[in-house]
C-alpha cells in the first residue's frame, strides 16, 4: 500500500465467498532444554513455560476480509485501554479450558480437589519495540492461600495503518497490523494440572 495507507482489502465483503490464509509464528520457550536439570529432579516442568506467538491483529484480519471502518480500540486494545477485550487472556483461558477438558476423570477430579487452579490475568502492555516484548516472560503468580495461580500476558499490538518512513534509514514502512502475545503451552498445563498444581496442598511439606 502506499505510505500512509492501509493494506488493500483480500475480500470485497465479509461473505461466505471470502477465505483467507493467515500466517502465525510461535516459539517455545522452556526452562529445561535437557541441561538445566541434568538429574531429572521434577523441579521444572518439561513443557514450555510460554509460547512467543505473533498474530495478525483482529482489525488487519476483518479489514481484508473487507469490513468497513473496523477500530484498532475495539479489536486489539487491551480492556483497561478501552477495549473489549484481552484477547491473549482470551487464548490463555482455552488454552487452561482444552488441558482440563483433556484430563482423565480420576485426574481431573484430583486437580479439582486439590489442584492449586490456573486462571487468566488481565494482559498488559508494554512499550511498542520488539525486545522490550521479548523480554517480558509469561508471568505466572501463585497465592498458595487462595489456591491459585494466575497467568498474565504481555501483548503488543499495532494498527493496520503503513506508518511511513521507519527504521533507522527512514526507507522502510513500519511493522502494522500484527497483535502479539506471551501465551500459555497447552502442554504446560496439562503438566500443572498432573503435578506442579497440586504441590501446594499434596507435597510432603504441606
């Protein structure tokens, strides 16, 4: 698109006609790569602690899919910013939701019982360049009195708006359009469910 543009919608209209094909990049991030823990203690959890995901945003999705006069505040600002939404919280929460739902009975009902539960904090920002949401880990904070642990994200996002010139030599538009997320590894919380959770209340030393 030209500078100052947006991108052209893919679809004329939002209609059962209009399919697109939508790239996502994650990296797994773990806490044990096979040498942390070189005496297999069960003190870190094999699954990875965060997913690094980059999406596209929701307004760079619905716009070329050819919705009209679509708001970045609506479909990618976090709610504490006047949005509607946490949409890595969102992703987070089907993430715990899939793990529980995929637990055998005697499991599930174990965890139920005394399983220190997963749930989702609000996301936060952070400042709009790369390392800074790079550097920011999925946050996990337990309250061993409530029982609970809880998962914040970190998020950046953009608008699907070519900000034109950027980078150091000012002959590149800027990134747009993309929504950025720490989110939690299914796998990691299947393996909260089975072990790490239930530490709080059926270690040896509770």
């Amino acid at each position: 698109a030209p500078p100052g543009e947006g991108p052209p919608p893919i679809c004329d209209s939002p209609s059962a006609d209009c399919h697109l094909q939508i790239t996502s990049v994650t990296q797994p991030l773990y806490k044990n790569d096979g040498n942390y823990d070189l005496q297999d203690t069960g003190t870190d959890p094999i699954a990875a602690t965060e997913l690094r995901t980059k999406l596209k945003s929701r307004q760079a999705v619905y716009e070329a899919a050819g919705v009209q006069n679509v708001s970045f505040t609506e479909t990618d600002t976090v709610a504490s910013d006047g949005g509607s939404g946490d949409r890595c919280a969102e992703i987070n929460q089907a993430a715990i939701d899939w793990a529980f739902a995929s637990l055998p009975q005697d499991v599930a009902d174990r965890y139920t019982k005394y399983g220190q539960k997963l749930q989702v904090g609000a996301d936060k920002t952070t400042c709009a360049a790369g390392p800074c949401w790079i550097n920011s880990a999925l946050k996990y904070t337990t309250d061993d009195d409530a029982n609970t642990a809880t998962v914040v994200s970190t998020m950046m996002a953009t608008e699907n708006y070519n900000k034109y010139p950027c980078g150091e030599d000012k002959l590149l538009p800027c990134a747009t359009g993309f929504h950025y997320c720490k989110i939690l590894s299914p796998a990691y919380a299947v393996e909260w469910m089975y072990v790490d959770g239930l530490r709080n209340l059926m270690s040896l030393s509770s």
